[in-house]
C-alpha cells in the first residue's frame, strides 16, 4: 500500500482523481481499508449544504469515486441493478464506518464492462475531467477489462491542445515537452534555427586540414566511445514509469482471470496532453486459492449471473461449498433457506456427514476441491446472525399495499435474512422466519411506531447493538477461519427467481370483423325505398 501511496503522488499533474474499483461479487468484501487517509484525498461531503466541494494537500487536490465493477453479478437486468443503488449505498457506509456517516456517497457508480452497462457515461467523465486518473483496488476486481472500456480512443488531435489551437512553430517544442527522453537531432528547435546562421559561418571558416583530420580518427576509438541513451535520463528511485508517446489506439493492459497480471503501473495519456489514467497493481485479496486444487482454481472465479436453487436447511443438516466450507445452522428449531450466488458447487448434506467429508474422514461422493492435508487447517470463521429484517419484501401480497395491505408489525411472524460473503467467490443468501416474542406480539403505541419506521430503514444499526435471543445464528467453518464475512441481505434471489418481462401490455382484443361487409350491405338493402 505505501508503494501505491508513493506512486500517486509522483503524479504531474495538479488535479488528481482515484477510482477505487470494488467487485460486485463479494461486495464489500474487496474494499481497501483506510484509503482516503493514506493517499490525501478529499473528505467526502457531508449533508450540509454549505459543505466544502474541495480541499488542497500540499498543492495538489485529489478526489475519489467509488466504482462496483461487475455488476451484471447482481441482477439480470439494468434496470433492476438501478433500483439496487440505495441498498449499494447502505451497504457500502456500513463497510466505511465511522469516517461515513453523514456524508453524501454521491459518488457510487455501477459499471459492467461485459455487458457496457455505463461505461460510455463514465470514459466521458474521465475525458472531461482530465488530469491523472488512478485505478486503484485488490486484484482480480476487473481494473484491467475496465481500463479498456472507459479509456478515451481516437480523441488525439495533432493541432489542438486543451481546445486551444497550436501554431505549426510550436508543435516541435509541444512533442519535445511531451516526450523529453527522446533524441530529436532532426527537429528544429526554436535555439537551432537562432544558432543556425552562426553554425553555418562556422562550417564555412573551417580549413580542409580539419576536415582531413576529423576523416583521419581511428574507428576503434569511435565505437567504444559512450553514447548516451534514453534510460539514462530516467530516475531510478521512481515509481511511477515515464509516459509512452500518446497514439490514437495504444495498447491495452492485458487481462486475465490470474491474480497479479498487472506487475507494474500502466500508464496511457489521452486528450494530447490533456490528461493521463494509469492503472495500478492489485493489493492483496486473500489467498483462498492456495487451499484449492489447481485444477479447480478456476472455478472459484464468478464470471456471469448465478441462478441457484433454493435448499432449506433442516435442523441437524448443513451445506458444503466445493466440499471444504461448511454452514451449519446453530439454531436446532429454526429451518433456514439457502440460496448459494457462488460458482463453487452447493450440497446439502447431514451435518455429521459434512464434518466427514470437510476433514476428509470419511468416503464420500461430494468432491472436496481443497488441496490435501487442508483439514488440518480448518476453522471456525464465527457466528453470524440472521438480523435483518425482510419481512415486507418476502411476505408478498400478505403486506402488499394493494392487496392484503397488514403491516409487517402485526404478522405473529419475523423473517430474518443475511448474506455471507466468501472472499472472490460470491456469496450465500441465509432466509429464516421466526415467531415474535410476546412483546412483539403485543407492543405498545410508541414501539409499534418504531416498529414501523425500522421497516423502511436503510441506516446502519449501532454498533454496540444488543443481540436479540430470537435472531437465527450460523456458524462457517473454512480454512484457517478467515475468508468469509456477513453484510445486510440484497435479496438477489427475487430479483432472478421473477425476471419481469420486456413485453408490452397487451389491451382490449381487436373486434372481430367476420360477417361485418355482409351485415353492412344487407343494412343497405333494407334502407332503400322499394
């Protein structure tokens, strides 16, 4: 991270904006901690209407944007990833913590590069923004396939620069400020075609004798003589590599789905000079992989929309992840439903059959991807609680304005849901309904108030918070207890369980017109005279 905050800020230019990439498949899993207070950049603005829109560090003004790549991983359709914004929003102030509250979040932007869902809309942000661009993020979020998108092709102009027209004098000084490394021996400067006439004098004066001389030297001395190059200009303390000349269409970063592809900051200028996006090193995600097979380690990439089945988990059962992570239900009366977004292979197993094939004891028919001798490594990731309340979105028409209409505060009932996020895999929707407690079931004016407020809320919960004894637990066993994290559920088995249809609705049939030309000429007959 401090090579990257070293990097940033051997920037040129005096207006900088960081694009923190984050991958919609495990969102918020791949956020990076801390990262406006390492590189300097501008707090967030706040709600107040006075708030600042800027602030300088040191000369320079950096800002920061949020982009969610992939997020055609969310749902199917565009439309359906818009209405998810406030969630997204909600989501990611709760990964924040402290340093988000109260602020805007204005700048949260979904991208899908697969599917060009608002990328033209962001490569014109960066065009009009200028300045240094920085992609930074954790690798494998997609910066790579990103940068190709939103890259500003085919925009260089030879005789215009920042809008402003350039004699033709000056483009030889412009391409020697562009690219200082370069040996222009045949360009003429603006000092040559002053010194020219007095170069020419003295070519002139010169004697035949210095000319036979300069002839005359030996050619060994010639060719081991030291030229210098263009590496010799170049400073070998800096990280940031020096501009390659602007083209028109430049080579792209490569993309693959290999961790660290990208060893060293590509870095492209567009707009002649106007500005520049570079495309950092990925940090470090997590190093799941390393626990699985290589055969298998592709699998664990989510590359399209998962449509899962829907398992319930019964009491003394659990559900295994490529036969190495294991959820267990720690509740033995509640029957939770699972709904696994991953590409990694869900079975659904007795609990004493999982433990079985998770630490290898014991011969099963369910693959188990993870490398030998993993069982070793096993843990306990924690306790999740179901403790969000989904009741109004999973009881349909029962609370449906235009129907049943009964508010969520008067079913006997609560449903509770989660999501589990696996680090780079995707993620696990855990549903559960529960009975009230008696004072749920009977509450007085001003908690049934509170209970209808807390149903449209979409603000993080106190972190001290309580745990209520009603709230469904979980516990996920992986390897060395770590890869796994809990956020508020997205409800994303809704939105492909029903994917609403494009056609038009359909009105009132046609009449029928069989019979009517008949009808009308015996109309006719009857209306005249006989």
């Amino acid at each position: 991270m401090q090579s990257i905050q070293a990097t940033i800020f051997e920037s040129p230019y005096k207006y900088n904006h960081v694009y923190h990439i984050v991958d919609a498949a495990d969102f918020p899993m791949s956020l990076v901690p801390g990262l406006q207070k390492l590189l300097h950049i501008t707090p967030q603005r706040s709600l107040n209407r006075r708030s600042k829109t800027g602030r300088f560090y040191h000369g320079r003004k950096t800002e920061v944007s949020f982009i969610i790549t992939r997020s055609d991983l969310l749902a199917p359709q565009k439309e359906q990833v818009d209405s998810m914004m406030p969630y997204l929003r909600a989501t990611l102030r709760d990964a924040l913590g402290r340093s988000a509250k109260g602020v805007r979040l204005g700048n949260v932007r979904c991208v899908s590069a697969k599917r060009q869902w608002w990328t033209k809309d962001l490569k014109a942000e960066i065009w009009k923004r200028g300045g240094g661009g920085w992609m930074v993020g954790k690798v494998n979020v997609g910066k790579s396939q990103l940068f190709h998108d939103v890259f500003p092709k085919g925009r260089r102009d030879q005789d215009k620069i920042l809008g402003k027209g350039v004699p033709k004098e000056s483009a030889a000084i412009l391409e020697e400020i562009k690219n200082p490394w370069k040996v222009q021996d045949n360009v003429p400067t603006v000092e040559n075609t002053i010194e020219a006439p007095e170069n020419q004098e003295t070519t002139a004066a010169k004697t035949p004798e210095s000319s036979s001389s300069a002839s005359s030297v030996d050619p060994e001395v010639t060719d081991d003589s030291y030229e210098s190059t263009a590496t010799d200009s170049l400073e070998i303390s800096s990280l940031l590599p020096p501009a390659p000349p602007e083209t028109d269409y430049p080579a792209m970063p490569l993309v693959s789905a290999l961790p660290g592809t990208t060893a060293s900051p590509i870095r492209l200028s567009f707009g002649n000079g106007k500005g520049e996006l570079v495309d950092l090193p990925g940090l470090s995600r997590g190093d799941l992989e390393l626990h699985v097979q290589p055969k298998h380690r592709s699998s664990l990439v989510m590359r399209s929309l998962v449509k899962p089945k829907q398992q319930v988990i019964k009491p003394g059962q659990s559900l295994l992840l490529g036969g190495f992570i294991r959820i267990t239900p720690t509740d033995p009366n509640v029957m939770v439903l699972s709904y696994a977004f991953t590409p990694i292979k869900a079975h659904l197993t007795s609990t004493e059959k999982a433990i079985g094939t998770q630490m290898e004891t014991r011969e099963s028919t369910v693959e188990n991807i993870a490398l030998p001798g993993t069982a070793e490594k096993i843990k306990s990731a924690g306790r999740f609680h179901l403790k969000w309340d989904v009741t109004r979105q999973r009881t349909g028409p029962v609370t449906r304005p235009d129907t049943a209409g009964i508010k969520p505060s008067q079913l006997p009932y609560r449903v509770l849901s989660t999501d589990i996020l696996i680090e780079g895999c995707g993620w696990v929707e855990l549903v559960a309904q529960v009975r009230k407690r008696h004072s749920y079931l009977f509450p007085s004016q001003e908690d049934q108030k509170n209970m209808d407020e807390e149903a449209w809320e979409f603000e993080p919960r106190d972190e001290n918070e309580k745990i209520d004894p009603t709230w469904p637990a979980i516990e996920v066993f992986t390897p060395e207890g770590k890869f796994v994290a809990s956020r508020r559920p997205m409800n994303a088995w809704l939105n492909v369980a029903k994917k609403p249809s494009k056609r038009k609705v359909v009105g009132r049939p046609r009449r029928a017109m069989k019979g009517t030309k008949k009808a009308a000429k015996v109309a006719r007959r009857a209306s005249k005279p006989l």
